[in-house]
C-alpha cells in the first residue's frame, strides 16, 4: 500500500496539466497541488518515461503526453458504446439518407467504431474499424478541434509533415491550426474530397463530462464542388449536432453549451 499515495499523487498532476489551458512548470504544479518540489520532480519523471506527459525543455514547462489522451479514449472502446449511441446514430441514417460513423483519435488517426446505413444507402463508405489520418476527417477534426490545447499539442507533436489522400487537405501544423481553430469556433467539422474525391462528411464532436472532445459523429454523402465548398453544409451540421448532444447526454457527458 506504500505505493497508493504517490499513484494518487500522479494522477494529481496529471489532471491538473489536463485541466489547464498550457503547459505548466514544475513549480506551479507543485504550488498548486502543496506537494514537495523534489517529490513532484520524480513524478513527473516517472508519468513521462510512462508516456502520459511531456516534458518540454525549451520552455521549462510540462504538458500532457499522448499516452494520457490514448487511456481517456479506451473509455469509449471498453464502453457499451453500441448500445447508447446505437439508436441515436441508426434515426440519423434514416433521417438524412446517408451512412453514418462514430469514431474515436487513435494516436494521429481516426478510427471508427460504430457504423450505421440508411435504409437505401447510395454508396458504401468507410467500414468499422477503419483508421484514417484523422487531420483529413471531419470527425478527427472535430475531435481535436474540441479538445484543450495541451491535449492537441500532444496529439499533433512529433508526427512530423501531414499527408494528402487527394490534392485537398492541409499540409502543414500552421494550415491545420487554422483549420481547427474555424471549426471550434463553428462549433461542427467538415471534409470536402480530402478523404475521398467526390465525397464529403459533416462532424460534430462527442464530450465528456468536463466538455472535451472524446469522440465525434459524422455524416458522409456524395458532392463535387470546385474549389471546396464545405461552408454550405450549416443545415446538416445543425442535424448531426443535435444527434451529438444526445449521446453527449447518454454518456454523461457536458453539452458545448456548458463548458
């Protein structure tokens, strides 16, 4: 039992670097959580050698590491998933007439987890268990783009130039922060031939209880536009957004109004 108090401590510290909105340093951390300077040094040695933080020696300071936000997604995979979003998803595919995904950041990709189809679906898309680079998806978008900037950070850090599927996407870190930067503030995502030409999907995020992206809900649908033109798909992005709060609901979760 001599080991409960500093695993309780751990947790500590990562919740607080979890919660803030930037890295912190050592100090601050020990500060806040009244912990002795020296004990919050050697944990925060041992979270980062588990991989749940990052150091980040340039500026001093400590944020959370991917390994951290891969355990807060298990959450997803380990619940009943199927059964509380199930429903929700399957009157959406029969209410907009296309196929309908859920789907989860694994890492720098985007898997999807549940897939639901209209009664008459026109195309087959994206399968169960399928992983894309989730900066290409809407809904990988639509989960980083609702999630703290620390917890982004550490998703996108070190994964080194983005790739293309088609000629559309963005392939840079700056183009991408610009890209999540609208659609936080727009509050839904969308993809418009950068999965697949011809094709274009609409995202709303899922969230927990403290109002961070764990997951996203998205709806995929044939369209052919030049240039892009994924700022014309407001009406189905308010659909898919009121199907997103009612699984936020059923998991507990915090609406995007409450955060």
């Amino acid at each position: 039992m001599a080991g409960v108090p500093g695993l309780r401590r751990g947790l500590s510290i990562l919740r607080l670097l979890a919660a803030s909105d930037e890295p912190l340093t050592a100090t601050t951390l020990a500060a806040r959580l009244d912990l002795p300077r020296s004990s919050t040094y050697h944990l925060l040695t041992e979270l980062e050698a588990a991989g749940v933080v990052a150091h980040l020696p340039d500026r001093g300071r400590w944020a959370v590491g991917i390994g951290a936000f891969e355990i807060g997604t298990g959450y997803l995979r380990h619940h009943p998933v199927d059964e509380v979003a199930g429903p929700s998803l399957r009157r959406l595919a029969r209410r907009v007439g296309h196929d309908v995904h859920l789907g989860v950041l694994d890492g720098r990709e985007l898997l999807y987890l549940l897939r639901e189809r209209p009664p008459h679906p026109q195309t087959l898309v994206t399968a169960v268990g399928v992983r894309l680079p989730a900066h290409l998806t809407a809904s990988g978008r639509a989960v980083l783009a609702g999630l703290a900037p620390a917890q982004r950070r550490a998703v996108l850090a070190g994964g080194g130039p983005l790739t293309r599927r088609t000629e559309r996407g963005p392939t840079s870190q700056r183009a991408l922060t610009a890209v999540l930067a609208a659609d936080a503030r727009r509050g839904w995502s969308t993809e418009d031939g950068e999965v697949s030409r011809g094709y274009a999907s609409v995202a709303h995020p899922i969230r927990d209880a403290g109002g961070q992206a764990v997951a996203a809900i998205s709806v995929t649908f044939p369209h052919q536009c030049e240039p892009a033109c994924g700022d014309t798909f407001a009406p189905l992005a308010g659909v898919v957004g009121r199907t997103a709060g009612e699984i936020t609901r059923h998991l507990g979760g915090a609406s995007a109004g409450r955060r």
